[in-house]
DNA sequence: ATTTGTGCAAATCGTTTGCATCTGA
DNA sequence: TCAGATGCAAACGATTTGCACAAAT
C-alpha cells in the first residue's frame, strides 16, 4: 500500500478531481469530500484489494477526516455501482478489488495478502450444467498460497 | 440436512461406535460423548457442509447435550485432524465440509446453501508459476448459483 | 491422580444500524 | 431548503477465550 495522498495535490494521474467527481455522479453518488478522497486512494493507483479497516486506516493516514462506518458505507455504494467487486476469501475479513473484470487471485493465508492472477492465464473447463432453475453467476478461483 | 440421530441408536450405517471411538483416537482426540455424537452426524450420512451453529442446532435437536462452545472446539479439531475441510465461500459464516477430497463447489448465495460439484468434472488449467518463495496450497473453485 | 474436555458467560472482531448533525445541490 | 451523507456509539452476529467443573485415561 505505497498510495498516499497530498494536502493539495491529487495522489496519482489516473484520478483527477473532475473524473472521480463524475464518476461518482455517473453512479448516481454526491461527490462528497469523502467518497472523494476514498476513490482517489482507490482508482488512482491501479488495480488494488483492499479491506474496509486497511482503507480506512489509509485514509486517516493520508490526512483524511472519514470515519470507518462511512468507509463501509462507501466500499458498499461502489459496490452497487460496480465500480468494485466484492471478494469472500478469507471468511473472517471482507475483501473489495478495484479490478472489477474478470480474473482470479492468489492468496496468501499467512499474512492475508491478496494479488490478482493475470487474466486469460486460467481456463476452467469441464463445468456440469448447473442445477435446475439455476445458473451461473459467477465462477471464483483463488489459489491459495503457502511461503516455502 | 435430513441427517437426524436417533435416543438410542446409531444414525447409519457408514459410523459404528466402535469406528467413530477408533477415528478420534487415531487423531489424537479423546471420544468423548459429545464429540462421538458430532462425529456421528457428521460422518454418518454422506457427505455434509455444516456451519458450527447448525450442526449445534441439529446435535441439540437429536437430544444431544453440547454447548455452541464445543462445537466449534470439535469442529477445529476434527479440521486439524484432517477429517473435515474449512471452506471460505461466504465472508460471513464459516463452512466444513466433511468430503476432503479434492472437489469444487456451487453456492447459492441466496440461500446460504453450499453442494459439492462432482469431483473430475471441471479442469482448472493455464495456472502460472507462483511468485518466488510460495507454492500452492489449494484451489478453491466456487461456481456461485442465483436462482432464474 | 492426572490430564484433557466441557459449559457457561464474558470478551473480541468485523460489520451494521439508529439517529442527531452536517453538507452539497 | 432539504434530501442525502456523515460520525458516533450502540447493537449485532459469528467466533474465541477464561476459567471452574466434569469426564476420560
């Protein structure tokens, strides 16, 4: 996590003020000082994983006022807006990818460390017919890793 | 869950007594009356996914006397002894499935309701090599199912 | 007799909620 | 102005823990 934000300065290129404002609006959110700051630690610095608690810590780390229930509060709204996906890994934290197209991921138990597995590199072949008045939402693969 | 034990005999069966009493020992782990009365619902009928509240709701419903508590003890052990696997599917609750075999899994989100696809079916292929220093685990594939 | 397991209730952890206050359009 | 957003603290559900008592070897 090597984001940060400036007192004056957006963090990174990719998420200047008047895009993440729109952005935000597309989704139907105010960009409120807050969900701001939030996406800009988010959708400035590429592909990221992140928990709620990580985010929020980040944020007041950055200089940021935004409390951690409005940390929840916003992960969820981006959530709807499909500007994140939500990824059940670790059964005890939630996780939210900024990559919301479709891969899969390692993950590191020991220490809960998260990393996307480039995509187009994993087939999943053989699937039977889903059960009647089913289908398919979606197909997770998480490798689980272990240090040697 | 139609797995139901009966005052005063044994549920199936796949899990005698005597071999239940012989599997604890064989992982270390006294046969205690509460944990041969788990180990029956869980390795009598099949295979089973049990969260630690329902399989105390059904142990207590088959008039048997066990805490919550004890439960999840079991549960823990019987995953150390490598008799039951833990499953992350739901960020919420925690699953153990009593097949340790290598198979994959559907979940309906909707319904909390976990079911194993048959093992053999689905190929995982094209994994890249992992990063330095790790090496893999386990893979978990989850098929998640929505209702049409 | 010694060791291990159990049950209860309190503690903990991540997350959600109710509600008074604030803020952006 | 006023719907919508925020922050706090309390509520929550799943799980863990501390410790006195009970059961297994």
């Amino acid at each position: 996590m090597i984001t940060r934000a400036f007192p004056h300065r957006i963090p990174t290129t990719a998420g200047n003020d008047a895009a993440l404002t729109e952005r935000l609006r597309v989704a139907g959110l105010r960009p409120t000082r807050q969900r701001l700051a939030l996406a800009a630690l988010l959708f400035g610095a590429g592909d990221r994983h992140v928990t709620a608690e990580a985010l929020h810590v980040e944020a007041v780390a950055s200089g940021e006022r935004v409390s951690l229930a409005t940390v929840y509060n916003a992960l969820h709204q981006f959530r709807h807006a499909g500007l994140l996906r939500e990824l059940a890994v670790d059964g005890t934290r939630t996780y939210f990818d900024t990559n919301t197209s479709n891969h899969n991921h390692y993950f590191v138990e020991s220490d809960g460390e998260l990393m996307d597995i480039p995509s187009g590199s994993i087939r999943v072949d053989g699937l039977p017919e889903p059960p009647a008045g089913m289908k398919i939402a979606h197909i997770d693969v998480v490798v689980r890793l272990v240090k040697i």
